[in-house]
C-alpha cells in the first residue's frame, strides 16, 4: 500500500527531529556538530549586529558633533580680497545677518571673526583657531553651554576667552590663568606690520568629544576679536543653523535671495559630505563581507546535516517502512537544521545587541585590563566608541541569518528524503 501522506509539520516530525539533535553520541546523534553550528550562527549574527550599530553611531555621532557646534551653513562675501586670499570682509553684517535670520527655517544667525593664530603658555605653544562670537551667539550653541566637559562660567565669557579641553591640557591652563595670543598681522606701522600679542584669561573650558574642535578651538568675545584681527566694523562670516539641518540645499536660494545674491553659501554637507558618504559606502561594504561570515557559520549546518543522515541511515529506512513519506523525512531534517539557524541566530541577536548597548562599559574594562587605551581620539576624532542600535539593522541581519540557515538547510534534507529504505537497510 502506498504510503499515505502525513500533516506537514506534524508533533511526531517535532519530536523526532528533536532527538536527534540532542542525541547522546553513542546513539549516533550531531549534538556536538550542532553546538558547534550553533555557536558560529549565533557569533557571526553578533558580529555583524555590532559592527552595524558601531558604523552608524559613527556616522551619527560624527554628524551630530558637526551640528552642534559648526553652522550649518556658512555666509561669505562674494567678493574676493587677492592680497589677503580670501573672501573679503562682510561689511553690512548687522544688516545682513538680520535679513537671514529672517528666511523660514533659519533658527539662527550670527557674525563671526574667524582666524588662525599662535597660543603659548607656561613654556608651551599649539596652533590654534579663534572664533569671535557675542555671548549671546556662542550661548545658543548647544554643545557649548551643555558639553561632555565644562570648568568655568561661560557668563564671564566677556571677560576672557573660552578653550577647548585639548589646548587646557597641551598649554596645562586652568580656568584663571592667562593665555598669550599671537597674530602674525597685527599692528601696522610705518615700519610695516608687526604682530599684535595680547593676554587672556581664560573664563571656560569645554570639551564637546570631538579632538579636532577640543584640541585647536578658542571662543572670544566678537569685539575684541575685530580689534585684535584689524577688523573693526567687519565680521568674516555669517554662520547659519537651520531647524532641519538636513534639508540645508533647500535654503540656498532663499539665503541667497535675502543677501540680494552678493554672497557665497557653504552648508556643512559641502565641508564633510565626502565624508559621511564614505562612511555609509564602509558600512555597507562591511555588511556584504560581514555576511559572508554568517554564510560561512551557517555552512556548518549542512556538515552536521550530512553526519546526522549518515549516522541515522538505519532510522530513516525504518521510518520509511513504517509509512513515512519522503516528504516526512525532509520535513525532519529541515527542523533539525533550522533550529540550529533559529537558536543560533535569536542568540546572536541577543548577544550582538547587549555588546552594543553596553559598548562603553565593554571598552573601559578592556582598557583596564590592558592598561592602556584601545581607542585613540585624535584618530577617531570621537572621545568614546559610539553605537547606535536600529531596529532596521538588528531585523535586517536577523532576516539574513534566516534565510542562509533555511536555504542550506534543504540540501542534505532532499538528500535525506531521498534515501532508499532498501538501500539504508541493506547493510544492517
């Protein structure tokens, strides 16, 4: 009589399949194998979940740090000073800066002086840049008034300069002490330019996590900075933040249309956009090869897979004669090799997650136990190791993982399916 066919995924299916996963190894069973493919499943999920979340708070963190103390969009002069080599000073910047403070979309607009200069210090000097910005301007800085790092009162700001945490620890300042400042064009005279040095205390230090800002920015009070750069009654730029700073190029003709076209605009993804592009082009470049190592854990299933049918060869013909058809059968080894997937990758989901969320903590213990640091901040430009768990990333390696364990798994099914009772009793 033919054998008559059984509810696909039936409870005996289940329990079949599930002994032979946790078979003893004298009875033949895969359960060292299967932990083996479990624990690859469940490291390469966790792998690609960390690696994920590491890549996009880069890019998140990096952006936010770019916002948060940078314009969003800068205003120059369109007029180009060739002595000096570079735009010329705005002079009507009150003006100006009101009629871009009144486009829509615009949260803020603001006069700086910009300018390069020497800092020296108990014996010590560091290249520096000046940002001259009124109290007000520099208050509506985010990262400023409320930074990783602060000593000092930024309300004394009128007073002194404010310096990132990277100049207090090269110069070994603290708030109080005296920075000397040197501008190479500075007082002119009829025997020429000399450099104009003058002292400053120093009222605020702030560190916003990023090196390259924390180590060469000072703060100071925007007249004293047009006195001490010769540009009195001219401001270099207008810095610009938007309240969506996402959608900058959808401001620039506005902006354009406010200053009567007689300036140039320079948004914050012109200065880094290269950069962010490249992060995202990293981060899914490291996917695809990420994946392969998911591939590669999960190929470990059809090894066991393939052990398991040989092992249990004898099983499977008296299976077959008790009425079981190869659909039966395939259904078996599919549960076998898909609980493995679906452990291993629910696991690494866990794992992965928990390694990301908890990054800081992992990242000080190591540095403990090394004794040194595992992540250097002037490289990285980033203070801590930034992660940024999505739910997108997590489901999209999770599908993944998925998918590889169930697709391999059919293989040495059909194969196991396929096997005559005849033949797999021949020899018993």
């Amino acid at each position: 009589m033919a054998n008559s066919p059984t509810r696909p995924f039936s409870g005996f299916e289940w329990t079949i399949a599930w002994r032979y996963l946790r078979a003893r190894r004298a009875e033949g069973g895969i359960s060292v194998i299967a932990w083996y493919a479990l624990i690859g499943v469940m490291l390469g999920v966790a792998v690609l979940i960390v690696v994920q979340a590491v890549m996009v708070g880069f890019r998140e963190e990096f952006t936010d740090r770019i916002l948060g103390v940078n314009a969003h969009i800068t205003v120059y002069s369109a007029e180009y000073d060739r002595a000096a080599g570079r735009s010329r000073s705005i002079e009507n910047y009150a003006e100006m800066t009101a009629a871009i403070a009144a486009v829509p979309g615009v949260s803020r607009a603001a006069p700086i002086i910009k300018a390069q200069v020497m800092a020296s210090a108990n014996g010590q000097n560091s290249g520096v840049q000046i940002y001259g910005e009124t109290l007000a301007d520099l208050q509506s800085l985010d990262l400023i008034i409320n930074p990783e790092y602060s000593s000092g009162d930024l309300a004394n700001f009128n007073n002194g300069v404010a310096i990132g945490s990277g100049i207090a620890r090269a110069l070994n300042l603290r708030v109080g002490d005296f920075i000397q400042l040197i501008a190479p064009d500075g007082v002119k005279s009829p025997f020429g330019t000399t450099p104009r040095i003058n002292d400053y205390e120093v009222v605020y230090i702030f560190r916003v996590g990023r090196s390259d800002i924390d180590r060469t920015r000072i703060y100071m009070p925007f007249v004293e900075a047009q006195n001490f750069f010769n540009r009195e009654g001219l401001a270099d730029e207008i810095e610009v933040l938007v309240e969506d700073p996402q959608k900058v190029d959808d401001l620039r003709e506005a902006l354009q249309e406010a200053t009567n076209y007689t300036t140039q605009i320079w948004t914050w993804r012109n200065a880094n956009g290269a950069f962010l592009a490249a992060l995202d082009t990293e981060r899914r470049v490291m996917f695809i090869i990420l994946s392969l190592v998911v591939l590669i854990a999960a190929m470990n299933i059809i090894s066991g897979l393939v052990m398991l049918v040989k092992n249990k060869g004898r099983d499977i013909g008296i299976l077959r004669t008790m009425g079981l058809t190869q659909g039966s059968i395939m259904r078996i080894f599919f549960i076998c090799g898909s609980l493995i997937g679906v452990i291993g990758t629910l696991l690494g989901v866990v794992l992965g997650s928990a390694f990301a969320y908890y990054i800081s903590d992992i990242q000080q213990l190591v540095e403990w136990v090394a004794g040194r640091s595992v992540w250097d901040p002037t490289v990285k430009l980033l203070t801590e190791i930034p992660a940024r768990l999505r739910f997108e990333d997590v489901a999209l390696t999770a599908i993944l993982a998925l998918v590889l364990s169930l697709l391999i798994t059919i293989i040495p099914a059909r194969n196991a399916a396929k096997l005559s009772p005849v033949e797999a009793l021949r020899y018993e």
